[in-house]
C-alpha cells in the first residue's frame, strides 16, 4: 500500500509554481505502547467523555470551543475552521534564503520528504533542487498543515528535498538563563588536549543504524519473562555505578582522561590515605 501525501500543494519561487507531495520522513513504531487494565478483571479500560450534571455524551454532539470567560466559550464547527482561507493551506512560498548553518539546531522540529506531484513537476522541481545544492542556501517560507501554520526550511536530499518544520522563536527558550552559573574560564591546556584526543579517537561517519532504542529492547524482554512467568512479579536488580561526586580535582580528572585514550577504564577516586601509626619507643633492654 503506498505511503499517504500529509500534504499536497505547491512551492512557489517568484513566478515558478512547483506541484509537490509531502511524507512524512519519520515513524514512532519502535515504542512501547501501554495500555489502563483493569487488574481484578484483566479487561482494557475505556475513556468516556461525560458532561458534568448529564453524564456521557455522543460524539456527534461534541464540538470545539474557545473559552473566553471563565465557562463561556465561542463554540465552532470543524467545516467553519477549515473554511479560514490561509494561502499557505495550498502554496508554501520561499520568501527567503540562508546558509544552512545559520539555523540554530534547537528550532528544527520535524522532517518531511518532498517529491514532485507528477511528470510535469520533475523538471521545475529538479532545477529547484540542484540550484539550492549549488549555492548552499537552504530556503524558508510557511506552510499550514492539520490546524497550524509553520516556518519550514527546504533543502536538498539525494533526488528529492526534506522540508523541515521549525519552532517560532516565542517557543525556544533562551539559554542565557540556563548557562549563565557556568564559569567562562580557559580550561588547563593539558587537559583539552587530552579531550581532543580522545574526541579524534572515537570520530567515525554517522551511521544510524549503529543505535538502537535499549530502553524498548528491555522492555521486550521483561514482557517476554512476564509472560513466561505466567504472570508472576518480577524484579531485575541490577546495580548502577553511583554517580561521581560533585566535587574534583585536576589530578583526577587528568587520570581519567589518560586512562580514557588508553583504553581503559577510568581509575576511581583514590581514598584518602591512612596516616601511618605513630612509631613504638624500643623496648627496654632488660638487666
């Protein structure tokens, strides 16, 4: 079965219309769905909506509200709010380029495969497509998609482009207010040159297929013993390291770090040595 356009529209560059269809670039079936059982009767609980004072309601008689008072709201139909005409509904206009570098990582949200809608679109979409690769640049504009209107920048990948959503500057926090306690001091040169050495030592190409969800791997198997065990409790107890001290040293620091590019495991902290007991006074020859 083939994958369902989660938007279709155009992209427009000047007087350049392109029809295209947006996928989405990521799925989330790797997680651990859990469900509300009812222990006693090992039945699945079900959610019902209820109005205070009349109990549960149909569906059809469920509609969406603002509330602009305290309990009083503008009630609105689904085909009222589909009928807001937004030209970005249909169209996604670049209204602008940049160098990909200079979006901060923190405003990326979610991404997109972009493709042409047909034949026609191919040659229109591919000048687009080699025309930003060329230049490096990668183009913004706003789209509404499902209720919303967002930034979204566009960028070459292999023979299509990825569209990414991006976050309004009102939603990113600042880190000003989060960094501000950390000290701005020159870290020991011995020390950073350790560092490098072990950042150069673990370098390699990403490939994303190196990493997988360990949480959900455990998970699988402790559903898989529980079923075993006929459902019986079962409690895995496997101790963690305690975590480091707040408090340290460049001493130790520098072991570590040593130790890090060697190979090995990083020394724990030595304890503090015992203070050697005081020296016997010789015995007394006797007569």
């Amino acid at each position: 079965m083939a994958a369902r356009a989660y938007w279709q529209g155009q992209i427009r560059l000047a007087l350049v219309s392109i029809p295209v269809e947006i996928y989405s670039a990521t799925k989330s079936s790797a997680q651990i769905a859990f469900h509300q059982v009812h222990e006693p009767s090992g039945k699945r609980i079900k959610l019902q909506k209820t109005v205070p004072g009349i109990g549960p309601v149909d569906v059809d008689e469920i509609v969406k509200g603002y509330e602009i008072e305290k309990g009083e709201y503008v009630l609105l139909e689904q085909d009222e709010i589909d009928a807001v005409k937004l030209e970005s509904k249909r169209t996604l206009e670049l209204t602008q380029f940049v160098d990909a570098n200079e979006i901060d990582v923190l405003y990326y949200e979610k991404p997109y495969f972009v493709v042409p809608a047909d034949e026609l679109a191919e040659d229109a979409f591919i000048v687009l497509r080699e025309a930003l690769r060329k230049t490096r640049k990668v183009g913004l504009g706003q789209l509404a998609m499902r209720g919303r209107e967002y930034v979204v920048s566009l960028k070459p990948c292999g023979r299509g482009m990825v569209l990414e959503t991006l976050r309004y500057a009102d939603e990113v926090n600042k880190a000003q207010g989060y960094f501000r306690d950390i000290p701005d001091h020159k870290p020991d040169a011995d020390l950073l040159e350790l560092a490098e050495t072990l950042i150069e030592k673990k370098s390699a190409k990403f490939d994303a297929k190196e990493f997988h969800d360990r949480y959900v791997d455990a998970l699988k198997g402790l559903i898989e013993k529980k079923r075993k065990a006929k459902g019986k409790r079962i409690i895995e107890d496997k101790s963690e390291p305690a975590p480091a001290g707040r408090k340290g040293n460049v001493i130790d620091l520098m072991a570590a770090l040593k130790k890090s590019v060697e190979g090995g495991k990083a020394p724990a902290k030595k304890a503090p040595a015992r203070k050697a007991p005081a020296a016997k006074a010789p015995a007394r020859k006797r007569a």
